[in-house]
C-alpha cells in the first residue's frame, strides 16, 4: 500500500536535528569560546560567505548620508578591523568633499583596533580624524561626543544591555542616533543558543533582549529595520563553522551541525543552499 502522507517539512527535520544537538550537549562541560586572533580571522572568512556586510554598509550609508553635508562624528563601537567603517567613511568623504569627518572606533582587543586605525589611515583622506580605544565598551573613557555612536553585531557581548544603551546615549549630542544591528533568534543563532559558552555570567544577547533593553532603558526607538541577509555555510571550513556557531566545536558535533545548517537551508539567487542570515538595525535619537 502507497501513503499520501507528505515528507516532514524542512522546519521539522531542522527542529529534530537542533533537539538532537541539544541532547548531545546535556549535562556536558560548556565548549570552548573563540580567542580573539581566530574569532576575528575566522570573523572575516564568514563575511566573505555572506552579503550581510554589504547590506549593512548599504542601510547605514544611507542613514548617514540622511545627516547632510555639516561636518559629522561617528564612534563604532566593538570596530572589529574596521573593514565596515571604513566602507562608510570612505563613503562620507567621497560624498561631501572638503566635509571633516570624525570616526573612532572602540574595541577590546589590541589587534582589531590596529587594524581598524591601519584601515583608515590607509583612506589617505585629510579630512579624516580618526582614533582607536582598546577596550571594552564598558571600560572605555570615551572624553567627546558624536552624532552617532553605533555597535554593528558587538551588543551581543556586553555585560549590561540597559547601562551601556544609556551610556551610549550619553554620548551622543543632542539630536545625534544611536544605531544598534544585532541577530535574531533565528535558525542559525538557535544553535548560538545551544552551543555557544557563556559570557561572563551571561549568554549572548539578541534582538530581543535589546528591544527590552531599550524599553527598560527609557530610551524610545525611532525604528527597527530588518535587512534580510543569507549565507552559504555548504562549504564552511571547521573554523568558519566554529564562528558560525560562536564556539570551539567538538569533532562528534559537527556532523549534526552541519546537517542541521543543511536544513534551515533555502536556495539562493544562484540556486546554492544558503542559511537565513537576518540582522535587525535599532534606531533612537538623543532628544
Ligand atoms: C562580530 S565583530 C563586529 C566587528 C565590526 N563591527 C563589523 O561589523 O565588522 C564584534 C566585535 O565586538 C568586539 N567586542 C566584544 N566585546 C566587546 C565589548 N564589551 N565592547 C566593545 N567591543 C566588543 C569584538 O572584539 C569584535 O571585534
């Protein structure tokens, strides 16, 4: 006898094998994090696999180029090496030439933010300042103001969402944005979820959490964005893999891992297996 009873759908079989890694990972000694060279070595291979840079530096270039032609300060924070602002401050000098522009980048680790100052040195604009601060956002002593401070895909690891979201406003004069882009819970950081190893007393943060932080915060949002990004992580190597999934991961895990990518996959433009890659873009205004 035939059955007419349709295969699962692809959610199913992905909820199954996310399950099966949860089981996998009960009770076990939490998997080892990312050192700060790989996390931002193998951080730069996984963009390369994705069109979520560009999409970002697209929106914000365009938030930017919303402010005007008057002279404008941006402070990113978590700058990682700085291959984003640097498309955006690029941008700004190009759009409104002779216009001085202002760009420091914050991040804890000494590396990123040499790089980040090598990468705008290398603009070779003269109306461009910039610095660097090694540190964490919440020990930094940034002593001046901006018209936006930003955190691209850095927020998921503060220690306080609420403080450093005033902190942040704080630093901004009055009229300037707070900009904020960070993941979702979808089918790719359900696995951040359930593999990644705690932070400081915390897991990583997403867009949820942020939104309530903003509410808790007092600081009300002009709008959220979402810009629907993809990547293809078919033929990811083990360290792209282990960035994907914000953990050192275990030969025994990335089997299921990787049919579990499999998965929540869907064709792309080019017909290649691609995983959801959504990130959202805050926005508030310092009144
Ligand atoms: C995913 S990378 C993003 C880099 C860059 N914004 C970009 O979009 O390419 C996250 C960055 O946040 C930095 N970071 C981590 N914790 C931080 C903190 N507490 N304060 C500031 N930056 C932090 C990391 O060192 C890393 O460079």
């Amino acid at each position: 006898m035939t059955s007419n009873i349709a295969p699962n759908p692809p959610t199913d079989i992905a909820a199954v094998l996310l399950d099966g890694v949860r089981v996998a990972r009960r009770g076990a000694v939490a998997l080892a994090g990312l050192e700060p060279e790989s996390y931002a070595r193998e951080h730069a291979a996984f963009e390369g696999l994705s069109d979520q840079r560009s999409l970002i530096a697209e929106h914000l270039a365009g938030r930017l180029a919303a402010i005007g032609d008057r002279p404008v300060s941006v402070l990113s924070v978590g700058c990682g090496d700085g291959s984003l602002d640097a498309r955006l401050a690029a941008g700004m000098v190009r759009d409104v030439p002779g216009r001085p522009v202002r760009y420091v980048g914050v991040d804890p680790w000494v590396g990123s933010a040499e790089r980040f100052v090598a990468t705008m040195a290398a603009l070779g604009a003269d109306e461009l300042s910039s610095d660097a601060y090694v540190a964490s956002f919440d020990d930094s002593s940034v002593g001046e103001t901006f018209d936006v401070v930003m955190f691209v895909h850095s927020m998921y690891y503060v220690a306080d969402l609420v403080s450093t979201l005033r902190v942040a406003l704080g630093l901004l004069r009055p009229g300037g944005e707070l900009w904020v882009a960070i993941a979702p819970t979808a089918a790719l950081n359900a696995l951040v979820g359930v593999l990644a190893p705690p932070l400081q007393g915390h897991r990583q943060w997403f867009s949820a959490d942020v939104e309530s932080a903003f509410v808790d915060a007092g600081i009300s949002l002009e709008d959220v964005v979402t810009l629907d990004a993809q990547i293809d992580l078919s033929s990811a190597s083990d360290e792209v893999l282990d960035f994907s999934v914000q953990a050192r991961l275990t030969p025994d895990l990335r089997g299921p891992v990787r049919a579990y990518l499999d998965a929540v996959s869907v064709p792309g433009a080019d017909g290649r297996p691609r995983v959801p890659h959504p990130v959202d873009v805050f926005a508030a205004t310092r009144r």
